[in-house]
C-alpha cells in the first residue's frame, strides 16, 4: 500500500467515523421523540486495487458507509391518558398531511401519534401533521364506497360537530303495582288512583312528560291511562300531541297479573272515567308495544315519536309486576323507568378507541362515531423516503399502499391513550460514540503519521 492509498484510506475513515458520531448525535438528541426510529451507519470495505490474483496482495482502499433507518422496528408503547393520543402496535402507518387541501399524492405516513385539536378544530399532531380518517355513520360504519382508497380520506375535522339530540326509541319500565291497593270505582274517580309521570324526548331534544294513571279495577287487573304528552315543565300542560298505544290510538292499558305476581296479560284500548268502561280487543301475551306521539309538527315542530314501550314479558318479572306494597298506605314503587331519549347537548370532546374509531363526546351524555382511522401499510416499509422527522413518503421501493382497519389483514392494532417511544437505547449509543470516537482518533492519527512520512519524503528529494 502507497501512502497515498494510506492518506486516502484515513481520509474515507474520518469521513466514515464523523458520519458515525452525526448518527450518534441524532439518536441521543431524538431519545424522547415520538415514533423516532434511530439511524444506523453501516460500513463496508473499499478495495481501491485487485490486480493480483491473491486476496493477500490486495491493497485497502478504505471504507465505504451508509445510513439508513428501520423504519419498521417497534418501539415501545406507552400509556399517555390523553384522549387523542394514539400509537401503532404492529405494522403500519397512520395517514396525515400538512395541508388540509392536499390530493392523495399529498398525503403522507408517519407513526407520530401525539395529536391535539388545533385553533381550527383539525387533529394534528406535534409535527403539525394532520390526521386523516374516514367519515362513518352513527353505528360507526365507514361511509364511503371503497374504504381502501386514499381518496375516501378526509381530515379529522371537529368544527363540523356542534350538537346532537336523540328521540326516544325505547321506554322500559320495572314498576310493582300494590297487590293489596284498594279497588277503585268510578263513583268515587279520585280516589284509589295513582299517578305517575313518563318523560320522553322528540328529535328536536324537547323533554316530554306523559302522565299515567293507575286504577285497580278487579283482583290481578289493572286500567293504565296515558295521559295528552305536554312539554315538561310548562305549569298549563298543554298538549303538544296525542299518544297512541298500539297505532290504533289506544291510550289505555288493561293489565292482568297472573297469580304468582308476573304480568300476564295487556289489552290496549280506551277507557271512560265517568263509567269506569275499559273498551278493548283481546288482551294478548305481555310484549313490548309499537307506541307513538303523533301531532307534535304543529306544535314543537319535531317528527312525531315512534317507540317500544317495553313492561315486561309474560309470565316472568323483568317489568310490571303485582306484589304487596311496601308502604302504608299501599302505593306503587317504581323501580326504574329507561328510555334512550336524550335532550340537545353541545359537543364536548372527542376520543380515539382501540378500534381506531373517533367518537364525539357531547355534555348530554350522547357519544357518536365520527370517523374511523385506518392504517396504511407497505410492502417494504423500509423502502419509504424519509421527509423530515418521522414523516415519510411512498415510492416504488416501497411497493403499493394498503388502507386497512387496524388488525385487518397484516396492520397493527390502535393502542388509545397511548404513545410509541422512540426505539434509541441511550447505553448503546454511548457505546458506539466511545468506539467510533476512539476509530476517528486513530484515523486522524494515522492521517498525521502520512503527513509526517510525506515530508520525509519530500526532505528526502531535496
């Protein structure tokens, strides 16, 4: 070997080794970093000559080196408590962009899931990357045609979300009735009755209360009168609609007990006060019936409500049923009184689950899907082109995108409230610094030996 070949060989060390102490130092400065994948420089050696036919009399040209990242290594998952924090446990990559505008040739990955709600209401995260979903429907069900195409993304965008009611669609009521509650006559209407009220919501989230009178009439049989609905709270109770039991319009109940206190029979029908006359069909098994409200358009303005009412199931206990009271006088004990009705509510936060579904959280209660997040995975991950940070672009060495569900097909699974670590050990990075120190010390020296040698030489000709 030449001391040239020795001055170059030096050289492409130094080289080498500062590149080693660039990685080093980018590692340990992105220890905390989000989803940070450490850089690795690998080292190959040159052969500057091979003329001779043994590998002895080779002459060293050096060495060669390269960095890349393993894009595709796992980091550690940790829990954050942060609602819209997530992180990627597996393969795959959340969609984001920085431009809110941008086409799908605009869109790129990254695994950085630290995400908050910016002054627009978009999902971005500390990179300022925003994140992309899919619109669903109220039972969290991706509404676009192709759902594995980057064009059904949209951003996650929360100032598209004000407020939300929900009409009742099921009333359930557990209620004894008193076995030993004197028979009422209609002679003497106001007494022997009992009066509850049933309160239930229009689409528009208008609280409405339904009166219900409850009149024993003979042993085990019981008249339920369901009173003209009326907005709760209005001191006059004006009707705003009229009830119907059975789309008939019914608005009376002829209930009959079987002898061990289950509900046995119910007969929808009218019943007149006056006479004490119940007007009936046939009573039929207990079942929940198709009851409504109808005529609210004219005076709330909401769709008329259509709803189960649910007392029980013949011949068991999981609704009205007929014991002694408790109390004394004897009186009825209502147990509970379910419906799923709810009054309007303001938006009032958002959270991702481990199905990557974004669900609006609202102050009356109501949660209601938004968007679904897939994740994109690639053939070759390593093969994507590092932008800037832990964003990264396609290419054809990355081979096609996929857009999946979490844990379809090879994706990962969303953790929710959580945050990917950066995969740097610090203690291995230590290591390498004092090795690839130590290395560029050596190649300086040896750098410094040739420089004397040449003038050595250089002394020598003259």
């Amino acid at each position: 070997m030449s001391l040239g070949s020795a001055l170059n060989a030096s050289v492409s060390g130094l080289r080498a080794q500062s590149t080693a102490i660039a990685a080093v130092s980018e590692n340990i400065a992105n220890a905390s970093t989000t989803a940070y994948k450490k850089r690795e420089v690998s080292f190959n050696s040159l052969v500057a000559s091979s003329g001779a036919a043994s590998s002895i009399n080779q002459v060293g040209g050096g060495v060669l080196f390269d960095t890349s990242q393993n894009i595709a290594q796992q980091g550690l998952v940790q829990n954050t408590g942060k609602s819209t924090n997530i992180a990627i446990n597996g393969q795959g990559f959340l969609v984001v962009t920085d431009d809110p505008t941008s086409q799908p040739s605009g869109f790129t990955y990254s695994r950085n899931g630290d995400f908050s709600t910016n002054e627009d209401g978009l999902l971005i995260n500390n990179e300022g990357m925003i994140l992309l979903g899919q619109r669903t429907n109220e039972l969290g069900v991706v509404t676009a045609a192709n759902n594995a195409d980057l064009n059904s993304l949209v951003p996650v965008d929360l100032d598209t979300i004000s407020g939300t009611a929900g009409a009742t669609s099921e009333v359930e009521a557990n209620i004894n009735l008193p076995a030993d509650a004197p028979q009422w006559a209609f002679a003497t209407p106001l007494q022997n009755q009992y009066i509850t009220a049933l309160e239930v919501f229009d689409a528009l989230g208008t609280s409405i209360t339904v009166e219900q009178t409850y009149r024993k009439t003979a042993p085990n049989t019981w008249i339920v009168e369901y009173g003209s609905p009326y907005e709760t709270g209005d001191p006059a109770q004006t009707a705003v609609g009229a009830i119907d039991l059975d789309g008939a319009g019914s608005d009376t109940l002829e209930i009959i007990f079987n002898g061990d206190g289950s509900i046995g029979t119910i007969n929808p029908g009218t019943f007149v006060v006056a006479t004490g006359v119940f007007t009936g069909t046939a009573a039929t098994p207990a079942a929940a019936l198709a009851a409504q409200i109808t005529g609210l358009a004219a005076t709330t303005g909401a769709n008329d409500i259509a709803f189960q009412l649910d007392l029980g199931t013949s011949g068991l206990f999981d609704g009205f049923t007929q014991f002694a009271s408790n109390s004394n006088p004897a009186d009825i004990e209502i147990n509970s009184i379910n419906q799923d009705g709810v009054r309007f509510g303001q938006f009032a936060g958002v959270e991702i689950d481990n199905d990557g579904i974004v669900t609006a959280l609202f102050d009356n209660g109501v949660r209601r899907p938004i968007y679904q997040i897939p994740i994109a995975t690639f053939p070759n991950p390593e093969g994507l082109t590092n932008v800037r940070g832990t964003i990264y672009d396609e290419n054809e060495n990355a081979g096609n995108y996929n857009l999946r569900l979490p844990t379809e097909g090879n994706a990962g699974n969303i953790e929710a409230t959580s945050l990917e670590l950066s995969t740097v050990d610090t203690s291995e990075e230590f290591n390498k610094m004092i090795v690839a120190q130590q290395a560029y010390s050596s190649a300086a020296q040896v750098l410094s030996t040739v420089d004397d040698m040449f003038e050595t030489l250089i002394g020598a000709v003259r």
